[in-house]
C-alpha cells in the first residue's frame, strides 16, 4: 500500500459530528416522523409492543427514543 493510499483509508476512519439546536432537532424529528408516516405517539405504541411498520421507523425510534 502506498503512502497515499494509506492515508487516503486512515481519513475514512475519522467520524462527523453535527450539533443541532432545539429546534433544529425539533424538526429534523418531524422530518423522520414525516418521512414513515407516523406521528410520534404511533411510534412510541409501535416501540411499546415492539412491532414496527418498517426498519425505517425503528431505526427513527432508535434515534429519536422517549423523551420523556
């Protein structure tokens, strides 16, 4: 391997980190509720009995959790 090529593997390895206001986390949830089509009371049930309507909502649920 190269030394450019090394490098070039090493930089894919380094991660990104966005930090979101309120709001804009407010939205980018209504976002992800918007884009399953469910409203959040409808995930939080489908968490509760742990039957989601697709992988899409779970892995939102995953994200999103219970901000109680």
């Amino acid at each position: 391997m190269t030394a450019d090529a090394h490098e070039a593997t090493n930089n894919t390895d380094e991660s990104e980190v966005f930090e979101l206001s309120p709001e804009e986390w407010q939205a980018a949830v209504l976002r992800g509720l918007e884009r399953v089509g469910l409203t959040r009371a409808e995930l939080k049930e489908q968490a509760r009995e742990r039957n989601f309507s697709s992988t899409e909502a779970r892995k939102l649920w995953m994200i999103i959790g219970d901000p109680a």
